[in-house]
C-alpha cells in the first residue's frame, strides 16, 4: 500500500458522532447542537445546497438535491467538488482533479446503495445494505487503513490510502460505518417526497425528525395536508406531490 498519511486531528470535522454530542467532546465549532441537528462547523459560501454539514457520509449524500429547477448535483464538475471539499473541511488535505471527483463519486453510489437500496427507505434502525453494497464497502475500506503511533508530543493517528484520490471518499464511507456503530436508528432521509431526499442524522431529543428542514418540507407538508382536508381529498401516498428544496 502506498502511503498517503493524513493526520486525523486535522479531520475533526468528518467523524463527529452523537457520542460527541452526550460527551460533549471536541472543538465546540465542530460538534451538533439544537432539534434540528444542525452542525456550526462552517461551509463553503458557494456551497448552494439546501443541507449541508451534516456527518461526512450523509454530507456527500446530500450532494445531490431536488431544486426548484430541477435535479442538482454539486459533483457535477470541478468546481462543485472543491466546494464539497471545502465545506467539508478537506482542502488541502484530499485532491480535487477528475480523479478524485470520478472515484468520490463512486463512493457516493455506494454509500447509497448501503442506505437506500433499490431507491427504499430504510426503517430507523434496520440495517438496510446488501449483500453487494456490503461486499463493495468493504472493498473501498480496503484501499485505507488508519495507523496509530505515539509522538513525542502524544498519541497521534493518521489515514493512510493506497491511492490519494479515494481519501475523500474513504474517509465518508469511515464516517458511515462510526454512525452504524454509535446511532444507526438515527440515520433518516427527509419524508418529503423527494427524488433525492436529503440525509440527515437525527439529534432531536425525542428522536422523530422527519424533515430535512421543518420550515421547508414539513411546512409544505402541513399545508398540503390541511388543503386536502379542506377539499375532502384523501391524503396523498408518500406525502403528497414532489418538493423541491433547494
């Protein structure tokens, strides 16, 4: 394998997990807070997407969106990727030419065919990836490996890929499998009726988000119910008609 060492301390950001939270571990700009998980870690201000900062696995989810005037995709090119990069703190520390967006893109079809198989929604909890998502995540997991040593200046542990271009994308599918291991029943796509729905982790107290934003979608979906009442109509399967967010 060859080396391509990149200090963990400096990728903070894309492994922050509800443990954090309960713990209240890490630098404060980088930790969720409020009902509606929202993350403060700042993003890119080109970055157009209705949901970003969320953990790195679903932030690359979301890269991909419904917008008023169509689909959107944030990886679409170049420039879109290192927007991405930035708003998911990893300038400077992964590369941002077409290799790395083909292979991150990859990894973005895989993360998806884990969580969403067949375009489903996963039930809170339910481990929701096959037998060939699983075969191909581990696959990718394979191209890295964190290395553990001790500093003179303390313990330090950095990631290690045999190829650069797949570090973006090996660290989100490393970010996929800490949010299985710490809060799985808390990984949640928005309820509204999306063609790409936004990916979300729930940090809600009572854990029942539905809405990728309440004062978007869940508004939309209020409304729609109330006008169906009005009507007499019954309520439309799956929420109602398609919502564009961004």
């Amino acid at each position: 394998m060859r080396a391509h060492g990149t200090p963990l301390t400096a990728l903070a950001d894309a492994r922050v997990t509800l443990l954090d939270l309960a713990l209240g571990a890490g630098r404060p700009e980088a930790r969720w807070h409020g009902p509606a998980g929202a993350a403060v870690r700042a993003c890119d201000p080109a970055d157009r997407r209705p949901l970003p900062g969320e953990p790195l696995a679903l932030d690359l989810l979301n890269t991909r969106w419904d917008a008023a005037a169509g689909p959107a995709d944030l990886l679409d090119g170049l420039d879109g990727y290192r927007v991405w990069l930035s708003s998911a703190g990893l300038t400077g520390l992964c590369p941002a030419d077409g290799t790395a967006l083909a292979a991150t893109r990859h990894v973005r079809e895989v993360l998806l065919s884990a969580v969403a198989p067949s375009g489903g929604r996963p039930h809170p909890g339910e481990a929701a990836a096959g037998p060939d998502a699983v075969r191909e995540v581990n696959r990718l997991l394979g191209r890295g490996t964190l290395r553990y040593r001790l500093t003179e200046a303390g313990p330090a542990t950095t990631v290690e890929v045999d190829d650069p271009a797949w570090l973006a994308g090996w660290l989100a599918l490393d970010d996929y499998l800490q949010l299985l291991g710490t809060a799985p029943d808390r990984i949640r796509s928005c309820a509204g009726p999306h063609h790409h729905p936004l990916w979300f982790l729930d940090t809600s107290r009572n854990g029942m988000r539905r809405w990728c934003s309440m004062a978007g979608c869940g508004n939309r979906a209020k409304a729609a119910r109330h006008y169906r009442r009005a009507r007499g109509e019954p309520a439309a399967p799956g929420g109602g008609a398609r919502v564009a967010v961004g």
